[in-house]
C-alpha cells in the first residue's frame, strides 16, 4: 500500500487544485463552511498521504504540490479572511 500512497496523495491534490479552481471562477457555488472543510482536509489528507508514501518522484511532487497548495490558501484565503472580517467587511 505505500507503494501507491504517493500516486494518490497527487491525484487528491490535483483534485483539491481543481474544486478551488471552480470555486474561484464561479464553476460551483458550495457553503463557505463546505468549502473550508473540503479544502482544509483535503490538503491534509494529501499532506499525510505524501509523507507515509515511498521515497520517489510521487511523493517528491505530491509534497511539493501539497505545501504549495496549503500555503496558497492559508495565505490568500483563511489571512485575509481573518484580516477582512477584523475590519468590519
């Protein structure tokens, strides 16, 4: 099995990358707390998948993909969430 963590733990992120990318251009229209919650377990779920999966090229761009995607949207979603609504918006 952890074989093919690696290759799973990339499918999920590509899979992640996209619900975002429908969210953003308005493809799909989910709950906010729907979107958090896919997005916030998904890329965990990715990120653990990543890090138990065998040392290769799966598990090198899985990781990559992962951290990218979660700082990604820490930064741009969930900060200026956080930033927003301590303002008044």
């Amino acid at each position: 099995m952890k074989k093919y963590l690696g290759s799973i733990s990339f499918a999920l992120i590509i899979l992640v990358i996209c619900f975002f990318t429908a969210n953003i251009t308005q493809v799909i229209h989910p709950g906010v707390t729907t979107f958090r919650v896919i997005m916030i377990f998904g890329i965990i779920i990715t990120f653990s998948f990543s890090i138990l999966s065998e040392k290769g090229l799966w598990r090198k761009l899985a990781l990559g993909l992962s951290i990218f995607v979660g700082l990604v949207y820490f930064l741009a979603i969930e900060l200026m969430r956080i930033v927003f609504q301590g303002n008044g918006f």
